[in-house]
C-alpha cells in the first residue's frame, strides 16, 4: 500500500467514524482509490481490509503519541508522602529492611552449608 492509497482510507475513516465497513463501504472505498490512484481498480476486499487495518492501527498510533489536553484548574498544595503518613511509611521501609536481611541471611545460610560440604570432601580426602 503506498502512502497515496492510506491516505484516501485515512479519509473514509475518518468520514464514517466507527462505523463497521460492510461490502457497500468497501466498494465505495475501492472506487475512491482507484479514482485517486490510478490502480487498484480490481483490489479484493480482502486486500482492501488488511489496509483499512494498517492505517487503523497507525491512527491509534498518532493519538497515543499526541498529549491528552490538560485540564486546568486549582490544584491543591502537594505534600510529600512522608507527611501525609509518616508511621505507614516508617513501617513500610521498615518491614522492606526486614525482607532484604532475611533474604541476606538465607543466602548466607545456603553458603555455610556449602562451605561444611566442602570441608568435609576435604576432610575425606585428607583421611583416603
């Protein structure tokens, strides 16, 4: 599909709106490109959908990348999270500490055992 062609569907769509494109649509729409272009007189509908389709998906595209309009109006005095909660916040870096040492302390457990395998591979072998 060359950029001639998308933008002649870009056209119908945004012409129709939502509307679900049923065989009339589709011959309109064929006619209008063939009368735009020059070729594709004879495309099949099939053809003509998975092009609708391609510019579909590149219209969510450009509206994803333009801002939404911002609202104005009188926002309130922002505070920090701290001061909003001081205790919620106290306890929840607190209990995230506790997480990260038992963590710690369970790898450090996993490497003393490993540690007493291997002395005692050392031992066996001092003694065999």
């Amino acid at each position: 599909m060359d950029e001639q062609t998308g933008d002649i569907i870009r056209k119908k769509l945004q012409k129709l709106g939502e509307v679900r494109l049923g065989k009339e649509h589709l011959k309109e729409l064929r006619e209008e490109i063939s009368q735009g272009t020059g070729h594709n007189q004879f495309a099949s509908f099939k053809n003509i959908r998975k092009w609708v389709a391609m510019v579909k998906k590149g219209m969510k595209k450009e509206k994803k990348e333009e801002p939404a309009p911002k609202k104005e109006r009188a926002a309130p005095a922002k505070k920090e999270p701290e001061e909003l909660m001081p205790e919620l916040s106290e306890r929840v870096f607190i209990q995230t500490v506790g997480y990260e040492i038992a963590g710690i302390r369970r790898t450090m457990d996993r490497i003393s055992s490993q540690l007493d395998d291997i002395e005692k591979k050392l031992a066996n072998k001092r003694e065999g």
